[in-house]
C-alpha cells in the first residue's frame, strides 16, 4: 500500500478529495496532512475525514529537522502539495527524491514563480487576455514551479471571464485529474 502526505495552506479542497479517492483504494492512501497554517480548513477537513493532522512554523520547516523528521516516520512514498504556499526545503528534497509533486494553477512555465498562486496567478490570466489556461501537476524542485511536467490539462478562457470564472474552471480540473495522475503515478 503506497502511503501519500499531503501538504496544504489553506482550504484544502483537493487534500479532501484526494482523501475521499483513495479511501477504498487497494493501491494507495493518505496518511497524514500537514500545514504551516495552524488555522487553515485543511486541518478541519482532514479531522472530519479521520486523517492524522499536524501544523508546523517555518523553523520547524526550514531551519530544523522536525517536519523532516516527521516524515522519515511517516515513510512517504508520494509527498503531494495540495495548494501549499512555501517553498520546500532541498533538505527534504534530498531526503525524498523525485517523490515531491505539487499542482499549479496554471499552464507552467507560464503564470509560475515566488508569488503566483491562486487568485494571483487567475487575475494574470485574465489582464493578459489568455485564451487558453489549466493545470499543471510536476515534481517539485529547489526553484519555485521549474520542476519536470508530469501532466497538464486546458481550458478555454473567454473575454467575458472573470478570475472567478478561471477560478471556478481549474478547480474542476483540480478535482478530476489531481487524484487520477497521483494515482497512476505510484502504479508505475
């Protein structure tokens, strides 16, 4: 049985969804959240859906070992960032090689990079009168979204959308190929 960390900061919409996917799921489940957001929904998400959750600070993260050390224990085959916000340490890119993905709300290398994100990267999309956007999911490497592309999905932005319509349309892509890639992924 494959065992998936999630990392989320916020919501944690596509952490509950890949939870729901994998539950009954005879190649893989996920075994634990963790957020650098002691506030975030993730962690109310993953309570309801009886997944081991824990937050951490930056030192813990970036000048400890803790959160590494947590997952030494936690012995992940795949470490899934699921709208999280922080950079990942190369310590515990070395610890877990080629096993980090992450999804980003655009078609990368377009709309990457320190501070494009969510809402961010949506407004971009429409100020630049993109015809064309989606996801991409990829490993996660030292530099902010310039991993190796695993998967990408479009969807057609028209002139009237708003960054809420953009919104709207790369969480169902989220939503139906996230769980889908992840799961493919630790078949092969």
């Amino acid at each position: 049985m494959n065992r998936i960390v999630i990392f989320a900061s916020g919501s944690g919409t596509n952490a509950e969804n890949l939870v729901k996917f994998f539950h009954n799921s005879d190649n893989a489940s996920v075994i634990q959240v963790l957020t650098n957001n002691p506030r975030a929904k993730v962690l109310d998400r993953a309570k309801n859906l009886k997944v081991s959750a824990l937050s951490f600070n930056r030192i813990a993260f970036t000048k400890t070992n803790d959160v590494l050390n947590i997952l030494k224990a936690s012995q992940p085959d795949l470490i899934v960032l699921a709208g999280f916000l922080w950079k990942f340490p190369e310590l515990i890119l070395k610890e877990f090689p080629n096993k980090v993905i992450n999804i980003h709300p655009a078609l990368l290398p377009k709309y990457g990079g320190k501070g494009m994100y969510g809402m961010n990267v949506h407004k971009a999309v429409v100020a630049n009168n993109e015809a064309e956007t989606g996801i991409t999911i990829h490993y996660v490497n030292e530099n902010y979204d310039e991993g190796a592309i695993i998967f990408q999905s479009k969807c057609h932005v028209s002139p009237s959308d708003t960054a809420e319509d953009v919104a709207e349309k790369i969480h169902e892509l989220e939503m139906e190929h996230f769980p889908k890639v992840i799961e493919k992924l630790l078949s092969e």
